[in-house]
C-alpha cells in the first residue's frame, strides 16, 4: 500500500530467547573463577613464598651466637651445684671422721685394721658415722686416695682427697692433717676444695667475697 512501511521479516529461529540458564551459568563459572583467585590471594601472600635461604642462615647465626653464650653459663650453674653437694656430703663425712676417732681414739688406717676403703667408706658406714650418697658423684664413683700418717702418733691424723665426676678440675679433701697432697705442710682440718690445684675454698680460706 502507498505510504505504507516495510516490516523486515524475522525467522521463528532469530525470535526464539536464549537457552534459560545460560547467562547464570556463565555469570557463575566467572564468579568462581574470581573466587578462586581470591582464595589463592589470601593463602599465598603476593611476593610471599616462604623463608630465604639468606633468612635461614640469619637465624642459624642468632641461635648459634645465643647458645655461645649460654652453654657455659648452664654447665657454670651445673658444676657448681655438683661442687656444693659434694661439699655438703664431705662435711657429713668429716664428722663421721671424728665420731670414729672419738670412739676408737684412732682414725681408720689406710693399709690395715680398721682398714679405710675409699671405694665404700667403710667401716664409717657400716658403724652409723656415714650414710651419704656422694660416691655417685666422684670420678670412677669413688674416691682417689686416704691415709693416715703417724707424725702425730698411730693414725692421729687422716686426709682423703676426691675428684669430682662432672668436671675432674675440682677435687675436694677431706682432712686432719698437714700431709695431705694438694696443701702438703699446711694443716686442714675440715672440708677443703681445690680448682686446678688450688685451694678455693674451705674453713679459714678467703674467696674473695
């Protein structure tokens, strides 16, 4: 008809709306792969793997240089602990001494009855003047040597000298006597110790303080 407008044809197929679904499941599959992103994101810092090899050497370094440090102030503490437990018994033992010279007027002998045994501090303990526990305590469990000379007459004096276990620099006496041989001419009486051979501490020895 004049003046009238042609309507372009369209196909039954071109009208036809898309597949239901199929932008949501689009919509989703994107949304997903997001999230995943996101995830990995906060799992794995950006920049972040792990520690360096330059990071671990650091922290070797730091722990080796604190353990320099207190190593030997643990084995100081140790050591000195064994010292005064050692020094604690040896007093028990000292009195133990004398508790026997009191009864017998003489000190055990060091080669014949009443024969001392620095291995069982017999016959102290067996006759109640010693029941301590400090040979766990020595070098090879048990004490180094014992006699007791005759200048001051049969068995008037004794000394018995012991290294301990832990740190074999230290020995400690036991005397009653000026013939001991880490103070030889030089009277004990009572519980002595030595570092390296030298007296440290014991009655009437200056520790500095």
């Amino acid at each position: 008809m004049p003046g009238s407008s042609t309507r372009p044809f369209r196909s039954r197929s071109d009208m036809q709306d898309p597949e239901p679904g199929a932008d949501s499941a689009a919509g989703t599959q994107d949304d997903g792969d997001a999230g995943s992103a996101v995830r990995g994101e906060r799992l794995i810092p950006p920049g972040r793997a792990g520690f360096t090899l330059l990071e671990l050497m650091v922290v070797t370094v730091i722990v080796a240089v604190l353990a320099s440090f207190v190593g030997p102030r643990v084995r100081a503490v140790q050591v000195k602990a064994h010292v005064n437990s050692v020094v604690a018994d040896a007093r028990i033992l000292y009195h133990g001494f004398q508790e026997f010279y009191a009864q017998n007027l003489i000190f055990p002998n060091a080669s014949s009855a009443p024969k001392f045994d620095i291995v069982t501090f017999e016959p102290l303990r067996s006759m109640g003047f010693y029941q301590g526990n400090m040979l766990e305590r020595l070098r090879n469990n048990r004490a180094d040597a014992f006699d007791s000379p005759d200048d001051q007459g049969t068995n008037q004096e004794f000394w018995l000298q012991m290294t301990l276990k832990i740190d074999p620099s230290y020995q400690v006496v036991v005397a009653s006597s000026d013939n001991a041989p880490l103070a030889s001419g030089t009277w004990l009486d009572g519980v002595y110790v030595f570092h390296n051979g030298q007296l440290v501490a014991g009655p009437g020895v200056d520790t500095g303080g």
